[in-house]
C-alpha cells in the first residue's frame, strides 16, 4: 500500500505540476498501510513519512489523492 500511494503522489504531481496534500483511503488501505509501518507509533507519524493527510471514508474503493485547501492542519487524528 505504501508504494502504491508513493506512486499516486508522484504521477499526480507529474501530471499536474503541484504535489497533493490529501490521500483518501478506507479503513482496510489505512489497516494494510499502517501493517507496511510496524515501527510507525501513531498517526502524525505517518503523515509525516507521507508528505500528505489522510482522508477516511467507507466509500472509496481505490486510494485517491487530491489538492485541497484545509481549515486546519490535519483532518483525521486517530
């Protein structure tokens, strides 16, 4: 999952010539990727290897990633 969502943010940033700051996953991306992090102790953590938020919702079947604009600084906080 971790080189899956590498990969989003670096054809995203090619194609549109601006890095995203959003990752949308479902819970189960989020369970597979934090697997792929055993050393990873909480969720600021994985943001920061990242470079990007995440975003948590039941309906997205494919990691998504996106530009958005926040009103604060992260959107999910475990």
């Amino acid at each position: 999952m971790l080189s899956h969502i590498v990969n989003l943010v670096n054809n995203y940033e090619h194609r549109h010539g601006i890095r995203p700051n959003l990752v949308y996953l479902n819970e189960t991306h989020y369970g597979y990727l934090r697997e792929e992090m055993p050393g990873v102790r909480d969720h600021h953590d994985v943001v920061n290897i990242l470079g990007v938020d995440i975003a948590l919702s039941d309906g997205i079947i494919h990691p998504q990633v996106a530009t958005v604009r926040f009103a604060e600084e992260n959107i999910l906080v475990s």
